[in-house]
C-alpha cells in the first residue's frame, strides 16, 4: 500500500511525498522546529490530517459525556460539535492566536466520548441489520469485533495483568493480584495506563484514510511497552499513514520498517532535513551523531568504563562514543568515514596498542584509526608526569613514592615478561594471517597462495624479533618504554598505596580531580601518550 503526505521545500510550499512504509519517524534535536513541523503539515492537509500533541492534559472525569456519533466526531476531529473543517477550536485561543503548537491539549473527555458514540453507533448498525434479516428469515451473522473489543485486546497485550472496563459510562481498571482483581476508577490510573488509553482509544476513533501525526510518541510510556502499543496500533489502522515526531534515537531506531527523516536545521522560518538512509552503522548511531553535530571519537570500552570517561574529559569538543571492543572501533570508524550523510562531520577512532607492530598501527592511519603510545588506555594512568602532578595534589614533599612505584612496575614487567612476548607473537602471527588474500576463485590458487603465505611466517623469526624488542626493554629500564609494551590490566589498581590511597580507588581519584582546578595539569600530563593525529582542538584542523 502507498501513502501520501507532504514536506515542505525551501520556500515553505507542500511537496507531495510518497512512501510503501506504514509509517515515517520524523527525528530531530530539542529546538530543531518538530513540532512546528507537525503543526505546518496539519494545516497544509487540514482534510487528511489528526495530530496528536506532546502536551495533553491526561485527566478526565469518573463518568463519560455521553453524545450523539456525530457531535463525539466533531468534537473529536475539530473541537466543536459542529463540522468546522478546521482544527482551530481543538488547539484553542492564547489570546493573540490559535495556538498550534503550544497549547496544551485538553481532549481526553472528548476522546473517550468519541470511543462509546462508536461502539453504540456500531452496535446500532448491528441490530438493525438482524432486524432486516429477521424479517426475510435470515440467518443472523456472527457479532462483530467492535471498537471497544479493540481496544481491550490491544490493552490485555500491552498490560497482561491490568483490565479495563469500559460500560455504562465508566471506565474501571483492575489489577490481577493472587487470582484477585483489584478493582480502581479509571481516573486513577497510573499516567503510563491513562496514556495508553487515551492513545489507542484516540487512534482507533479517528476516521478512515488520516495521516496520523504522533508528537512524541514515547511520552509517559515505559521503554519496555513503547514499540509493543504502537505496533498493536498501527496493525489495526493500515488504511492510516502513521507519523512520528520524535527526538528519542532510541525509538526512532527501534521502529522497524519505516521511513526515517532527520531534521537537520530550522532558522524559525524554514526546515532544513533529508532522509537517513541505509547505513553500515547501527541506526541508533547513527541518529545519535546526526543529531550531536560534534566530530566524533570512537572509543573502546563502554560508557561506565574508564576509557569513555577519561576519553570525554580530554577530548571535551568530540562526541565520544564506546564500542566495546577494539574490533568495532576499526569497523564504525571506517563505516562513518565511508557514510556520505556524515561526510560534513569528522571521525577518528582511538586504540589500545596492545602488542600490535607498527606496521600494523600504521595500516589503521589511512581510515583515521590511530593507537595509544602506551599499550593500554589503563597505563595512562601510570605515566609518569600524571605521577608527578597527583604527587603535588597530595602534598608529598619529595618524590621517592613514585621511584618505589616505578620500581615496582619494572619488577613487574620482569616477572611476566615470558607472558607478555608470547602475547606479542600470538598477536603479531594473528594480523599476518588476517592479511592474507584469499579472494581467489579457483580452489588450486587458493590452496597454493595459502601454503606460500605460510612458508613466509617464520615462528622462529617472529620470537626473536619480539625477545630481541623485550629484553632489550628490560635491560633499558625506561619507563616509558616498558608502559609502551606492558598489557596487565592490574597495573593501575595496584599502585594506589604509593599515594596513601587504596588501590581500587587511584582511578577513581584522576578522574574527580580531571574535573577539577588541576584538570589542565592532568591533561597535559596524559597528551604525549595520545595520537598527535587526533587534535584536541577541532578547529585548528
């Protein structure tokens, strides 16, 4: 099935649109223009159009103002009993205008008396119709789903153990309890359960062929039932086109098979927006960095981790993003940089050394992925300025903690240093095997090249290249150098009782004081270990 609606162009004109999706999310930053936007495509198709608003009054009486189909309809659609065409008496009058977009809508009363006139109204054409075939003898047809039928099968899906009752011009919610029903006044129902009656009731109330418009649709809800009362929605309205208007990623991108639209800029007069379009980065993230307009930096790590929290403190212009594994900061870095919707915004992706060649770093530089000068983001905490300036913080009158300190980071590294070459190998033996091409059609080519890229990894090479590198370490005794190499996690929460502190707090402590007065002094101390490719400034490049 194809839907129309319109968007409007540069000059503010409706351009007619097209689309097979059942629905389109209209996603866009707070003071992006959205709900503005909604409101011009309600009053540029006042005819197809319903709008629902973000800001609606959730109360209603205990009993529903019983009305004629026609009057629920209108009042309903317009706002006055009357047929108007238009939407102005619904959105009301601020004193200098019908405000569209800020007034807070008041229509549950109206909606739940638009829900019982439909029920009546097709009951009535029931029985009427019974009452034909009762006459000629014929046979009568089964009942009919009605609205209200509706409406509960939508609710006991979304709340399987709440029931709502709507009879007699009350509605009544239960609570299942024990095998025991709770029974309490629709008015007093939580505000995730009155909005989600006002909203499936509304949806289903409003006539054939409308373009439903959803401003913020996620509201009141809880994140876990969100997708499940909008899907349930939609499946019963397929002959409306369902908009949303939304600054929630979150549910923009969970809203599968629909057309998404970001809106890129609004200067109070006009919108600025294009479609998202298919993307080899996750559609959450990718609305995410649509909608940041800051460069971005992929990190390892997650957002608890240390590596985003030290990461967002120094490179404060970036929207700093964790990817877990060092794998998907390679492969989001390289999918940003490739992604033409994102070709204004500039990407890096920062690594952990860990026991990677040279060669290899290097190979990551052409796709803006560069790696720490130390082996891990852990060790940034070990270096040897930042020890100096926590040592001024604290107030230790000479310097001989972090002598002891660095002494036992060398005896540490000499103790494990058979683990860490073997380490070294495997991961340097790793990357010369995900090198080798295999893209070759013919089975013979392909076994062939394989047993001469073998022939060309030297196990023996390979050690002694990496006991050469790590001996000679160990024999310098620079510490710099072996933080370069030296991947053991422990490292940093060992060490935090050369300062008076407990171990497992000496992170935690860099990462108060960077947000503090001596945050300069910390960063600085931090800045030669980091790619010099990465500027901190994004501005000077």
């Amino acid at each position: 099935m194809c839907y129309d609606y319109i968007l409007p162009d540069e000059n503010n004109n409706p351009v007619q649109k097209k689309t097979e999706c059942h629905s389109l999310v209209i996603v866009g930053a707070n003071g992006s223009g959205k709900t503005r936007l909604g409101a011009w495509m309600e009053k540029n198709m006042i005819d197809k159009t319903h709008r629902i608003s973000a800001q609606r009054v959730l109360t209603f009486g205990k009993y529903i103002q019983q009305k004629s189909y026609e009057q629920a309809t209108n009042m309903l659609l317009f706002g006055t009993e009357n047929s108007s065409g238009v939407h102005d008496e619904r959105w009301g009058w601020d004193g200098e205008k019908y405000n569209y977009v800020s007034s807070m809508l008041n229509d549950y009363e109206n909606v739940l008396s638009s829900l019982t006139a439909k029920q009546i109204n097709q009951q009535e054409k029931f029985i009427n119709e019974c009452k034909k075939k009762d006459l000629t003898g014929e046979e009568y047809n089964k009942v009919p789903e009605m609205i209200l039928d509706k409406l509960q099968r939508i609710w006991n899906m979304v709340f399987p153990h709440r029931e709502i009752d709507i009879s007699d011009g009350k509605v009544l919610a239960s609570l299942r309890r024990n095998k025991a029903f709770i029974e309490y006044n629709g008015k007093d129902m939580s505000d995730g359960e009155r909005v989600a009656l006002y909203l499936i009731a509304q949806c289903l109330c409003i006539p054939e062929n409308k373009i439903i418009i959803i401003d913020e649709p996620e509201i009141h809800l809880h994140r876990s039932i969100i997708d499940k009362i909008w899907s349930a929605i939609e499946s019963e309205r397929e002959d409306c086109l369902f908009i949303y208007i939304t600054h929630d990623t979150q549910f923009a991108a969970s809203h599968k098979n629909s057309e998404k639209i970001w809106i890129k800029e609004y200067d109070g007069t006009s919108w600025q927006y294009e479609k998202v379009e298919d993307s080899n980065l996750p559609e959450q993230l990718l609305l995410d960095i649509l909608g940041n307009r800051k460069p971005v930096l992929f990190v390892e790590g997650t957002n608890d981790s240390y590596d985003t929290k030290l990461y967002s403190e120094i490179y404060k212009e970036y929207y700093v993003i964790s990817c877990g594994s060092c794998s998907s900061v390679i492969s989001q870095t390289k999918a940003m940089n490739s992604n033409t919707q994102l070709h204004h915004l500039k990407c890096y992706g920062i690594i952990d050394r860990d026991h990677r060649s040279d060669y290899e770093i290097n190979s990551y530089k052409k796709d803006n992925i560069y790696a720490l000068k130390v082996a891990e983001v852990e060790n940034l905490f070990l270096v040897e300025q930042l020890l100096y300036v926590i040592n001024d913080i604290l107030g230790f009158s000479d310097n001989n903690n972090i002598k002891q300190l660095e002494d036992y980071i060398l005896n540490r590294f000499a103790e494990e240093i058979e683990k860490q070459i073997c380490e070294s190998i495997v991961s340097d033996i790793k990357y010369k095997l995900s090198t080798i091409d295999l893209s070759a059609k013919n089975e013979e080519k392909i076994k062939a090249h394989l047993e001469s890229e073998f022939k060309n990894i030297s196990y023996d090479e390979i050690k002694t290249k990496h006991m050469e590198e790590f001996n000679q370490i160990l024999d310098s005794k620079i510490y710099c150098d072996v933080l370069k190499v030296f991947n053991c996690k422990s490292l940093s929460t060992s060490i935090g009782h050369y300062f008076n502190l407990a171990n497992k707090n000496y992170r935690d402590f860099i990462l108060r004081q960077i947000k503090g007065k001596r945050s300069t002094e910390i960063i600085d101390a931090i800045i030669p270990y980091l790619p010099k490719d990465i500027p901190l400034d994004i501005d000077t490049k």
